[in-house]
C-alpha cells in the first residue's frame, strides 16, 4: 500500500511534505525547492492537491500545485504513488513550471516541464 502523507524527497535534494489528507482525497503540506532560476532566497511554500481513490493495486495517482513563496510561479504536478518489489514507495511525477512574464509575446518561453521521483525522507 502506498500514501502519500509523510515526507518525500526527490533526486535533485527538493523536499515535500503531505500533512494532512481529507476523507475525499484532499491534501496539503509544505515543499522546499532545492533548484531554482531565481536570485531571490528559496523559502518554503505551500502546496494543495488531490488524490484519486486508490486503485485495486493502492497504488493511486494525485496531483498537486506549489504556488511559490519567493516567486511569481507555480508549478503543478501529476503523478502515481508506486511500491516497489522490495517494499520501497516511490512517487513518479510529472510537472509543469508556469514563469510569469510581462508580455503575450513572451508566452511561448513561460512553461517549462520536466519530471522527478521521490522516495521517503528519512
């Protein structure tokens, strides 16, 4: 069985963690950037999301935004909670970066995507 509250840390030293989880799948918490292209002094922000009902393998798929504290972005992720064979939960996501920027002529530089994998912070 995998959940999603606790503590998570992914392959670039980001970490997240999922305080609290609702009876419908609601979810928030707190996540700390490791990586950023901003000059200004990373600070924790806060997350909201959402988890399907788990699947038969309990194993569900969620999704969650980080609406960044020490920057004009968000960024939204998808993903699946898997167990792996030796018992080892791992969230594979997916994830889009939205940049604010001043002009419509810009737009086509503000989203970026890429993806992580997080285990358990311990």
């Amino acid at each position: 069985q995998c959940v999603l509250t606790g503590s998570w840390i992914n392959e670039l030293g980001s970490n997240m963690t999922i305080s609290s989880m609702s009876k419908n799948g609601n979810f928030s918490g707190l996540y700390y950037t490791a990586v950023t292209a901003t000059k200004e002094k990373i600070k924790v922000s806060p997350l909201q999301g959402s988890q399907h009902h788990k699947n038969e393998q309990n194993q569900p798929t969620f999704g969650f935004t980080v609406n960044w504290s020490f920057s004009d972005s968000t960024t939204v992720f998808t993903g699946q909670c898997f167990v792996e064979e030796n018992g080892k939960e791992i969230l594979r996501t997916t994830w889009l970066l939205r940049q604010e920027v001043h002009n419509l002529r810009d737009d086509w530089k503000a989203t970026s995507i890429g993806s992580n994998v997080f285990t358990r912070f311990q």
